[in-house]
C-alpha cells in the first residue's frame, strides 16, 4: 500500500529515508530549513519544502495530519529534535517517528509525543557485534528497549539442528522462533514438530539476554 510520508530534516539519514521510499513507490514530502540541502532531493521527492520544521504552523499547512507517518530526522540538534516532535504532535500527526543518537535522548523524545524512536547508529553496532561476535548471526535488531530479534544460519556444526520441540528453546534459553527461511522459501511460526537443518536461517526473537544466552549456545 502506498503510504505518505513527511521527513522533517534533509540530513543523510533523511535523505537515505526520503529517496529509499520514494524508490519503493512511496509518496514523500522533505521539510528543511536550508534550501542548499533540498536542492539535491528536488527531483528524487514528491515535493522538497522550505521551512521550520519545529513550527507546527507550518506542519499544518503542509497537512501534517494527512501524512501516514511523520518522521524527525534532526538528531544533531537535540532540542530541534524535540521541538519538531512537539510540533508534529500538535499539528495533529497520525505516527510520529523521531530519530536520536543517545538512549537519553530517545526517552525524552517519546516522553514529548514520539510514538517510535530509532537510534540507526546505536542499532547498527549492536548488529555489527553480534555478527562479529558470532558470525552464525546474520542479522540482528532491537524490538524495544529489552528485546531483540536476530536471523541465524544454522551451519553443519551448528547445536541448533533437530525438532525444534526437542531443541527446547523456549524454555532452555528464552528464544522464539518465529520464522524459518530453507532454500529460499519462508516459513512462518514453525510448530514443534519442525525440524531445524543445516543451511536454514532462523528468525528468533527474545529478551536481550536470551539472546545473550542463545548467541553463547552457538558459540559452544
């Protein structure tokens, strides 16, 4: 489904937002105060406006709370930040989506009317190091402030093979599995009786520490 979306801040991260939607079919609208940064987008973005982001006279106008999602890409500036975020809340924003670089920052942005934060930088070392911590982790991110969800390739030495009712993940170290990818086919919330082989990749989502305990499981 098509949605619409206005990304206030022309910064890499919002630029990355604005073009990555729009390629994938998505209706964009980038607010910034400095023309030099929109010039770029022009021709990539539905419309690029000038303006404040942090008033919420002109999110109105821009029709705020026609758009799917708002999404505050200032994260340099902390206080911007925030005023953006109370302005797309007062301007009657259905989903606001504000970026932070602190674990601070994020709890006041949701403290001020933020209905999700993300932290990109934060996220991507988190992924980064369990990858480098135990290769088998393909991916990773975190679902909230105290869960995680990581994708793992189960590899001929991997202790994750078997029924999955034998394996016992759930209550042996925490983890769910809640979805299976084998030879290119997805299989949704595998039931018990689903035997893990090599070569699948795991979707497994727990608490950050069950994810701790399962990484360690992994690594023998």
């Amino acid at each position: 489904m098509k949605k619409q979306v206005l990304v206030i801040g022309a910064g890499r991260f919002g630029v990355a937002l604005a073009t990555t939607l729009t390629e994938e079919g998505h209706e964009v609208v980038v607010l910034d105060r400095d023309e030099a940064a929109l010039k770029p987008l022009m021709d990539d973005v539905a419309h690029a406006a000038i303006g404040d982001g942090s008033d919420a006279a002109t999110l109105r106008e821009l029709g705020a709370s026609n758009f799917d999602v708002v999404v505050v890409a200032v994260a340099s500036d902390f206080e911007a930040g925030v005023l953006c975020t109370v302005a797309a809340r007062t301007a009657e924003a259905k989903r606001v989506v504000a970026k932070a670089t602190t674990g601070t920052a994020a709890r006041v942005l949701a403290a001020v009317g933020a209905d999700e934060v993300v932290r990109p930088e934060h996220d991507l070392g988190v992924r980064l190091a369990h990858q480098i911590a135990t290769p088998s982790i393909v991916d990773a991110f975190q679902l909230g402030p105290e869960h995680e969800v990581v994708e793992v390739e189960v590899d001929d030495d991997s202790p994750l093979q078997g029924r999955l009712a034998a394996l016992r993940l759930p209550n042996r170290v925490g983890v769910q599995i809640i979805a299976v990818t084998r030879s290119g086919e997805l299989i949704v919330n595998p039931g018990a009786d689903f035997e893990v082989r090599s070569g699948d990749r795991l979707v497994a989502i727990g608490a950050t520490d069950a994810i701790e305990a399962l990484q360690k499981e992994i690594a023998g």
